[in-house]
C-alpha cells in the first residue's frame, strides 16, 4: 500500500521500493518524505503550507 502512494505522488520505482520496503517508521522517514510533498500536492490533498497558515493567523 505504501508502495503505491509514493508511486502515485510521482516517485521513482527504486526510491517507492525501498521506503515502502524500510522498517523505519513514519515520523523517521518524514524528512525524506518532505522532499516529495510539493506545495502542489499539499493543496491538492486539501491542506495549505505551514507559512501560508502561519501567515493567516499572524494577520489576524
């Protein structure tokens, strides 16, 4: 299941095998996993960035 979302998100094959693959759990693979989230996909997931929010609350 891990395999195919990280190909859906436009992944290579060798780089969606082995973190699918890693034993390592979801909060130490988030760096590596930050380089592939996009602003693009973020919005398209329904969420905003973190600066775009931050930017919403400090004008308010």
């Amino acid at each position: 299941m891990k395999y195919r979302m990280l190909k859906a998100l436009g992944m290579e094959h060798w780089k969606a095998k082995e973190l699918a693959c890693s034993r390592k759990g979801y909060w130490r693979m988030a760096k590596v996993l930050n380089q592939i989230f996009s602003k693009k996909i973020i919005a398209k997931l329904g969420y905003i960035s973190m600066l775009d929010y931050y930017l919403v609350v400090c004008e308010n």
